[in-house]
C-alpha cells in the first residue's frame, strides 16, 4: 500500500512541477532515475509515462500517461 502511495505522490509532484512552470517537452522525454528511492520514472515522446522501482525486495510497476499543456 505504501508503494501505490509514493507512486502517486510521484506523480503528483510531476503534475505539481507543470503548473509551476513552462515544460520543455524535449527535455522531459526520457528516463529519471532517483537512486536514494530506488524507482525510475519514463516519459515516452506518445505521452506514456512508467513508473518502476523495488522497496525492500517488493517490486512495483505503474503505467499512465501525461499531457503538457
């Protein structure tokens, strides 16, 4: 349950970030990786995003998509 949490915290704070700024759509298209948390976010060119990590030895994976405006 913590894990469906942080992930939708995650994605959260990704939409928080789009409404405090301009996006470069260019620049968001990729992979980011945060090594403290041990999860990656993907954001594909067709407005997919992915969301994998592991907490503990539980593995997670969660799938959307995103629209920059």
């Amino acid at each position: 349950m913590r894990i469906l949490v942080a992930v939708g915290l995650t994605l959260g704070m990704t939409g928080a970030v789009a409404l405090a700024e301009d996006i470069d759509i260019k620049k968001l298209i990729g992979t980011w990786k945060h090594e403290k948390e041990k999860f990656e976010i993907t954001f594909a060119k067709e407005g997919k995003v992915s969301v994998t990590g592991t907490k503990g030895e539980e593995k997670f994976t969660a799938k959307g998509t995103y629209k920059v405006e």
